[in-house]
C-alpha cells in the first residue's frame, strides 16, 4: 500500500475462482462429481465439501469455486510430473478408466511403471508424517489391472508430414514416440535386440515385468502409428545421415546403457564370470541361462537382487550378494531385499571383493575384504574404507558383477556424429535435449547414465516437445526452464487425522514362486485399494482430475479456467476501511476441556452450526458422536477469555453471555422444555439493548439454570456423556454429568490479520485489536484507514453493524469530492409498445444440467406448453440462466415477435431479476414475464417418482402461461428525492451525525431542545482511557458551528412529520415560532 489519504494505490492478490462466475448455473454438477473431500469450514468441520464447492447456500456470488493449493509434493517428486494426487482420487472412487486418461495423459506405460517404478512419490508423501505413506505405484498398476489401458482413447493432433527416426525402444524411445504420435508426427523407432522395449525388455526378469505386460503397453504405442523395426541397430549399415537422407527431419537417439562396468580385480577374465547386465539379457531374451551351484554377485541395486533372484529361480543352490555398505546404503528397494531373503538370497554387508580365486581358468572363488564406513562420498552415502588385515575366501562357482552399467557407444561415435561426455554419455541441453549435431536430440540412460524408467519416459516426452518446436521453426526453450518453489503451499495435515496401515502388496509364497518366473506381486485387492486410496491427504485441494470439466454443461469450467493463475491488481483508491473479521478461540490447547479428546465436547460455533436449518443435521439437535438426542447441555463461559494464564486473553470478548443464552434458548425450541440447560460462568454480561430482558426471560421463563462457579476439569463419563467437576460460589466442589459441553469460546484476531495491519502501518491494542480513540472510533492509526467490526473490538453483531455504517460515512467522506465522476449510466433499449397486441408467449424450460431433466422428462413438458393457449415458442435448454441462453431468449422474442415470457427453471428469488433484465434489453417490458420453479418445487420434491414430477412441471407451466396472458406493461415512476437531512439531538451522536453529513456535501438541519449543544456530554470529564471529555466535545461544537452546511436550531421541537421517505415535512416549533422543513432523510440522535 503506497500514496496518502485521497489517493492510495493498493496492491491486492486475487485468487482465481478457476470457475466461469457469468457462466457458472450453481447447479452443482461439478461438486457431485468432485473426488476431493475436504472439511467443510462454513460447518465447523463437523461435516464435509468438494475442492469445487459453494460456501453456502446464500453465498454471493452464486457460482461455484475451486480451492486450489501449490502442486501435490508427490507430483513434484515425480520425474515424469505425473498427476498422482489425481488419478489415487480417481482409484479411489473406482474410476478406473478415467484414472488412466490422467496417468497417460503423460505416461504410456502405465501397468508396466505401475510394477517397476522406484517410487520417489511414496518418498515425499506427506501421508508418512502421520503413520506411512500411500501406496501410490501399487494404485497405479491396480488401475491399469482393473481396465485395459489398450482400450483408452489417445487424443491425437491431425497428422503431419514430418516423421521422426528414434534409435532405441526402451521407456524413453518409447514415450517420445507415443507423445510426438499425440502431436500428430507419425515416427519409426530402430530396435537392435530382436525384440522392443530396450531394458524394460531385457532388464528386469518376467517375476517383476511380465511380457505380456509390457506387449500389451507397447501395443498402446503401436497403435498410433508407429513402426518398430527389431534387429535393426544404429551402425555401418545405418547411420544418422542414411536416416535423415531417407526423409526423417529428426532423429531422437534413446540407446540406452547396456554394458556393464567391470569389477577391475584380478581373476575377472576367468571362465564363470560375467556381467548381471548380459546374464540378465539371455535370461529374459531366452527364458534360460547358465549358473552356478554357489553364485556370488557384486553389487547393491536393483540389477543384483533381480540377478540374484533370477540365479534362485535357475536352480542355483546358494545365492550370495556381497556390498561394500550396509543395508541402510543399499540402493535396492527395501521390498526387494526383503523378498530375495525371503526366496534364500544371503546378503554379505561390508565386504567388497579383491580376487576372484581360479583353478584351470575356473572360477573357484572370491577373496573379499571388511570395510568400515568412513565420512560422505559424492553420493550422499558413507564411503566405504577397507579394513587392513581382514580378507577372507569364499567358495564360489560363479561370479556376476552387478556394480552398475553405461552406455555402449565406442564403435558409434563416428556413426553418431555428437559430442561424448567425460563419463561416455552424449552431450546434450539440459531443457530441450538437443545435442550439438542439428536435428538429433537425446534422451534417457544413453544421456543421463544409468537411471529410473520414468526419468527415462520423462525425457522421451520433453524431447517430443523439442522436436515438435524444432520442426515448427518455435524456440525450444521458452517457457521450460524449471521454476523452484521453495515454500511450497499445501493443505494442512489434519491434527485429528487417525492412523491408518497402509495396504500391503499380497505375494505369491516364497517357496512356490522360487520355482518359476510367474509374477510374484499379485497386485492390490479392488476394495483394499480404494481403502488405500482414500488414505490420501489431498495435499493439494483440487486434485485436477477435470471430472468437473467433463460434468460442467456450461462450460463454467475448463482446462483454460483451471489453468488460471493468481493475479496482482492495483487499485486507485481514495480511503480504505479493514473489516477483517476475527477468529474463534481454539480450545484445543486446554488439557483442561478436553476438546481434543472428546466429540462431546463442542464449541458454541459449532453447536451454533448444529442448531441452523442449513447446518450438518438440519437444525435436529443431536449429537454428532452417536446421533442421540441431548437431554442435559452445559455451557462453559469465558473459554480463552479473561485468561492471561493460560491464553494471554485478558479481555472479556463481550459476545459469549449473550451467545450462550441464545443458544441455549434455542436448544430449548428446538428439543423441547425437558431439555435441561445450564450455563456455567464467573459473571453473566447483558449490557446491551434488551439483553438483560433476554437474560430474565431465559432463566425464569424457559428455566435455564446460571451456575456462577469456576470448572475445573471435564471428564468422560459412560455412554458418551461428561461429569464436570466445579467449584460453586461457596468454593464447594461439585460434579455434574451431561450430554453434551458447549464452550463458549472468545474472539481473537488472526495471526495473518495481524501481519496485514502491520504492513499498512495500522497500530494494534494489547490485545491486539486495532488501536482507535473514543472520539474516533472506526479511524485507525494510519490516517485513510477505517476499521469496523470485531477488528476495532470484540462486539456482537448490532455494534458491528453500527460501526460497518459509521466506517463506510468517514471513508465516503473522503471521498465526497470524487462522487459521480465515475459514475456510467446503462443504456437501455426503448421500450416496445404491445398495447392492443394479442399474447404472444414464449416458454423456455430449463434442464437445470441433471438437477431437473434427471427426473423430469423436459421435452414432453415443452411439447405440451406448445399445445397452451397464446403460445408461440418453445424450447428447452441445457442451463437457462448461462449467458448464451439470455442472448437466444432476446433473439427468441425479436425473431418471434413475443411479447410475454415463462421460464420454468429454478428459483425465482435468485435469477428472476436476471430474466426480468433480457427482456429490457430486448425491448420488451420486464413485467411481463413469469417464472416457474420446476426444480425446488417439482425434481427435489419428487425425485423418486418421474412420471408424477413430469405432470406437476406440466401444471406448474400451464398456471405460469396463463398467469403471463394477463400480465399487463408495468411503468416505474421515477421519485425525486430531498437532498437534505434532519438531525433530531444535539449531543456527542447528533454533532457526529450532522458533521459527517455534511462533509458528504449535504445540508442539514440539527434541532437541540436545550439552549446550548453538547447533550449529557456536557457533564462528563475523562473517558476510561483518560480522554479529556470536554476538549473534544468543544472541539467538536466549535466545527459544526463553523460548518456553512449545517443550521444549528436551539432550544426547538419537533412537532409534526408529514411526507415519505425521501420527501418529508416536519414542523419546527422555537423561539415562539413554527418553521416546515422539508428533508429527505432524519436521524433521531435524542
């Protein structure tokens, strides 16, 4: 906020609705569908909402919004930006097809990553921080189980000329296929093993991968047109210019990192030793391989527990991985480890080999040494250090190193024509995997080294951007560059959210599976994995499903509104007024309650929440624990108020006695008179208008009991109910049990409320409230800026109303100078004549999306208002009320000459007055127009019957034509009003009253009985603040003395008013005289 009063520039943050507002029907179709559920906060959180939600039912405006927060974390975990948090909502709903549009919106592989992902995601769950995270690959595959993903439509762009040469079929050849395919540029992909999917194919044994699996995900690829072509590797008698000669305006090079990195000990070219990479290679190519009777393998990843797993099921006796580390450093998956212990695997921890021990060029043996783990390598890891003196033999007929892996490229780099890395990868663009040979991109292991399949998908789909920018002549780079977020914004994890296991992968027996290559994860129960699913915290509110899209028959809500971002937006203005509400104790904190403990224990917002017609229970007064019927409430007054032990409150909140009656009258109403109420409190504060009245009446004519005591614990007792233990007035201690406990919780001001003053230079009291003076008291500190409400002071709602009024008259004054220099006046049509025209009706029935047509049959209702007398025209539409329905109803009536109007739609008490407004604009006299509500009074009503809701809906239009036969042009008469006002009372209230009148450039009339102004102030000295009374108050006399607009009348009476509102004549008698003085408005301030 820069400027001064009369002339700030304020700079404000506007959230997105992502919702069309002038589009938006509040139907409530998007919410129906809506997967993510969230407390409801208009409720207290006792019952819950959608991310795509209405507030409440009266909220203004109507439409709908979605709540949105940063990126899910485990979305941004993701190599490949999956949407996890999406397609886990869709699982869980049992969507699984619509969870696979969301997951190949970027993956094509789906139940293939959904076995064999590392899962980064589950790492960064924020489920973990309460017991463990979600299970997130098992959903994916449960998806990818539960519907053939081969059955997903795959939108595709109109195809291109252009085509795309891809050397390698693993996940990264493969993705940049499927995404250039969706962009419409048909590729070929050159496979040198006789079969595809590179080291999906050759790498991970059947056990984890099945092949029938992974054929059928390629198959997904192939379907869209592109060509593989196996046994066809990148060499002497294909190079990259035969490709491009032959008409690829691109070549993308996926090779993969096939060869393995040698142990470099002695014995390592002896009969028996080999690569896991090459082991693997047959085993999966072949389905057979040999091995030893004692196999040892080097290694700790991945590669050496399937390598081992792969010699179990070959029939190796004993199988022994030997790692330099300790299973904590192991990168091999904990489940994995796990499971090859579980089939016999034995792991050797610091150990790392010396030797390999031959007889006759045969392996015989393995000479390894301790190690002991000294400080951090590069990687992150303890560096492993050998121990000197510790070597020892094993017995060994087999040795598979499985230390890790690179690319293959010494006989290519000719063909290749790129730049190496010093590490033997291909020098690339980090954004847009370009190499340095014009046309030719790179991805997956081949650049990166060794890596994860979905790092590898996610590198094909970048460098299909690239490509499909390449070809279009567009900057590769813009708009890629990685944006880091560092405080990132997610939902709250829920203080109250319980423990609940996490979904455990069922696995065929260990010793059955040890035999043969069948799958050993046999994949997630349906019900458990809904039941996983929705273990999910929804980190990210909206989930970006789009089901909503997909459900929104207005087009309120698209992938373009969802894509809206927040936006900064700075206003001219002349005064500024914060109203910015307060926050309601939280007695979570107070052992002392019990709050956190005990569903029986409620705050009195919450219990106000239970009490409301449109609230969890309408309006029944129950419990919400176990849904009984309360027969004894207790209210426990001052809670986080008039405390400066436990809360810092010092201050009384001023609300909570008046509340608490209330409450407790209400109660009373709505169970009936044998509904016992007590209210427990230090002292009962009913200082304002009537509400000591109100007190009287609560305790002698409903029988409330007050308890003046001081409670000292709450404690559970059977059946839900509660004792609370209390010192009465005689510090006797008592215990009584009830229900249910009511507190009565106090007004404080947010923490973010604080920060907003402070950034606006606005001083807060002690209890941090802001700072005003008793003759000034909605002007904050910061001249320019009024306050009102619970902000200036804890107050009930007729104060706040009184000051919202008194802020809204000193900012206005402000601003009187500026009034009407912006003002525009809306041009509307001239009226058409229909005098002596016979009715000409049209009928317009609404669908209401699925709100009415779900049950009534719409268009056997339009075709019977086609038979009804006098009308013209019928049509039914999809929403009524949408913007392009308005436009087609003022085309309707100029095309069909109609002169009278029936909607039969929803409420007429929201969206009659927009009806009323299309028939101004289209000429015709807004008054002749009738609605009919064929929705609240007919499809809600009769749900159940649709044939019975079709012919009232038919009654219902047949009353509204014949209604809007006689509706006859109605003419509004315009009024001029008296610009002056009358003030009634000289005092502090009438000064004020006239003052401010007049600095908003009215002339105004102060009448005072007395001979001199000042009313009771006159005889006041100090305010409790230490104000001098006095000063101000002559201060005050001496401006409205000197103010030319206002005529000070002393010692005069009013005695007679005629006239209305807007033009009144009251009678003046003083001084012997009577004076008519015509004004618009009066205040009475006696």
């Amino acid at each position: 906020m820069e400027g001064s009063p009369g002339n700030f520039k304020v700079t404000i943050r506007k959230n997105p609705r992502y919702i069309d507002p002038d589009k938006c029907t509040a139907c409530g179709d998007c919410a129906e569908v809506c997967p993510v559920v969230l407390p409801s906060e208009y409720d207290q959180g006792l019952v819950t909402r959608k991310a795509t939600y209405k507030k409440y039912a009266q909220a203004i405006p109507g439409a709908f919004a979605i709540q949105k927060a940063d990126k899910a974390p485990c979305r941004l975990a993701c190599p490949a930006g999956l949407n996890v948090q999406g397609y886990v909502q869709m699982v869980k709903e049992g969507k699984y097809k619509e969870a696979l549009e969301i997951i190949m919106e970027d993956l094509p592989l789906p139940g293939v990553i959904g076995r064999i992902c590392p899962h980064g995601c589950e790492d960064a769950c924020r489920r973990a921080q309460i017991d463990e995270s979600v299970a997130i690959r098992d959903l994916k595959r449960l998806a990818a189980d539960m519907f053939d993903p081969r059955e997903i439509e795959i939108p595709c762009s109109a195809e291109r000329e252009e085509k795309v040469a891809i050397i390698g079929s693993g996940p990264a050849g493969l993705s940049a296929a499927y995404h250039l395919a969706r962009r419409g540029i048909k590729s070929t992909i050159f496979e040198a093993l006789p079969e595809a999917g590179g080291m999906l194919r050759v790498g991970i044994p059947p056990h984890r991968l099945p092949r029938d699996i992974l054929d059928k995900e390629i198959e997904i690829i192939t379907k869209l047109g592109v060509e593989i072509k196996t046994n066809t590797p990148l060499g002497p008698d294909l190079t990259i210019d035969d490709l491009f000669s032959q008409g690829y305006k691109a070549v993308y090079l996926a090779l993969g990192a096939h060869k393995g990195i040698e142990l470099g000990v002695p014995g390592e070219k002896a009969q028996g030793v080999r690569q896991g990479v090459d082991f693997l290679r047959e085993v999966n190519l072949t389905g057979k391989a040999t091995v030893g009777s004692k196999v040892a393998i080097i290694g700790g990843g991945n590669v050496a527990i399937d390598v081992a797993r792969s010699a179990v099921r070959l029939g190796a006796r004993e199988v022994t991985i030997v790692y330099r580390r300790t299973r904590a450093e192991m990168p091999a998956w904990e489940e994995e480890i796990q499971a090859a212990e579980a089939e016999g695997v034995k792991i050797v921890y610091l150990s790392a080999p010396q030797e390999i021990l031959t007889s006759d060029g045969r392996v015989v043996g393995l000479r390894c040494i301790r190690m002991e783990l000294g400080e951090p390598d590069s990687s992150g890891r303890r560096r492993p250090i050998p121990v000197p003196g510790s070597e020892y033999d094993m017995e060994i007929d087999q040795l598979i190193a499985a230390i890790g892996q690179r690319p293959d490229l010494g006989s290519l780099q000719d063909i290749l024509g790129v730049e190496l890395t010093k590490w033997g990868t291909i020098q690339a663009d980090p954004v847009t995997y370009a190499t340095d040979r014009d046309g030719v991109f790179v991805g997956g292991d081949v650049q990166t080294g060794p890596w994860v399949a979905i790092g590898a998908i996610a590198a094909g789909r970048e460098a299909a951007e690239s490509i499909v920018r390449y070809l279009d002549g567009r900057d590769m780079k813009e708009g890629r560059e990685p944006i880091a977020n560092e405080n990132p914004t997610y939902r709250p994890i829920p203080e109250d959210e319980p423990v609940r296991p996490r979904a455990r992968m069922p696995e065929a027996p260990a010793e059955e599976r040890k035999a043969d290559f069948r799958e050993v994860e046999l994949g997630l129960e349906e019900e458990k994995g809904k039941e996983e699913a929705s273990r999910c915290l929804n980190c990210g509110y909206c989930c970006e499903c789009f089901q909503c899209v997909k459900a929104c028959g207005a087009g309120a809500v698209t992938l373009e509104t969802h894509a809206q971002k927040p936006e900064s937006v700075v206003l001219d203005v002349g005064s500024i007024i914060f109203a910015p509400g307060f926050q309601a104790f939280d007695p979570s904190r107070f052992d002392t309650y019990n709050y956190s403990n005990h569903p029986n224990i409620i705050t009195a917002m919450e219990f106000e929440r239970i009490l409301s017609a449109s609230g969890p229970t309408l309006g029944h007064l129950v419990r919400l624990s176990d849904h009984k019927e309360p027969k004894k409430i207790a209210w426990l007054q001052c809670v986080g108020s008039r405390d400066i032990n436990r809360c810092d409150n010092a201050y009384c909140s001023s609300v909570c006695c008046m509340y608490a009656i209330k409450e407790a009258v209400i109660a009373k109403e709505h169970a009936g008179e044998d509904l016992e109420c007590a209210i427990f409190y230090m002292d009962m504060r009913t200082h304002g208008k009537d509400f000591e009245r109100y007190y009287d009446d609560a305790k002698n004519k409903h029988g409330i009991r007050f308890i003046r005591s001081r409670v000292h614990t709450i404690d559970p007792a059977d059946d839900g109910n509660l004792v609370i233990t209390y010192a009465n007035e005689n510090g006797e201690l008592r215990s009584e049990v009830f229900d249910l406990v009511v507190l009565s919780v106090g007004l404080e001001t947010p923490p973010d409320v604080m920060e907003l003053a402070a950034k606006a230079g606005v001083e807060l009291t002690e209890n941090r409230f802001c700072q005003t003076t008793s003759f000034d008291p909605v002007a904050s500190s910061s001249k320019g800026i009024f306050v009102g409400g619970a902000f200036q002071g804890p107050k009930d709602i007729p104060q706040s109303v009184v000051e919202a009024s008194a802020a809204a008259a000193s900012a206005g004054a402000m601003l009187s100078p500026a009034r009407n220099t912006l003002t525009r006046e809306k041009q509307i049509p001239e009226e058409r004549n229909i005098a002596g025209e016979r009715p000409r009706i049209g009928v317009f029935v609404c669908k209401c999306g699925i709100n009415i047509v779900g049950v009534v049959n719409v268009e056997e209702v339009a075709e019977y208002a086609k038979t009804l007398p006098y009308v013209e025209y019928v049509t039914h539409n999809l929403y009524t009320c949408s913007q392009d329905t308005q436009d087609a109803i003022a085309q309707a009536i100029k095309d069909n000459n109609l002169n009278r109007i029936v909607v039969a739609a929803c409420t007429p008490k929201t969206h009659e007055p927009l009806f009323q407004e299309t028939l101004a604009e289209a000429g015709l006299n807004k008054y002749l127009f009738e609605m009919t509500n064929i929705r609240n009074q007919d499809s809600w009503v009769h749900k159940d019957d649709p044939d019975a809701a079709t012919e009232k809906a038919k009654d219902l239009v047949r009353m509204a034509v014949a209604k809007v036969a006689l509706l006859e042009p109605l003419e509004e008469t315009p009024l001029e009003i008296n610009q002056r006002a009358l003030v009634l009372g000289g005092g502090i209230a009438g000064l004020v009253s006239a003052k401010t009148l007049s600095e908003h450039g009215y002339q105004v009339t102060l009448v005072e009985k007395d001979s001199a102004l000042g009313g009771q102030a006159r005889f006041l000295y100090r305010t409790w603040r230490g104000e001098d009374v006095q000063q101000n108050l002559s201060e005050l006399i001496q401006s409205v003395e000197k103010d030319k607009n206002i005529d000070i009348r002393l010692a005069t009476e009013l005695t007679q008013v005629d006239g209305f509102v807007g033009n009144f004549k009251s009678t003046l008698a003083g001084n012997g005289k009577e004076e008519v003085v015509e004004h618009g408005v009066a205040i009475l301030a006696t």
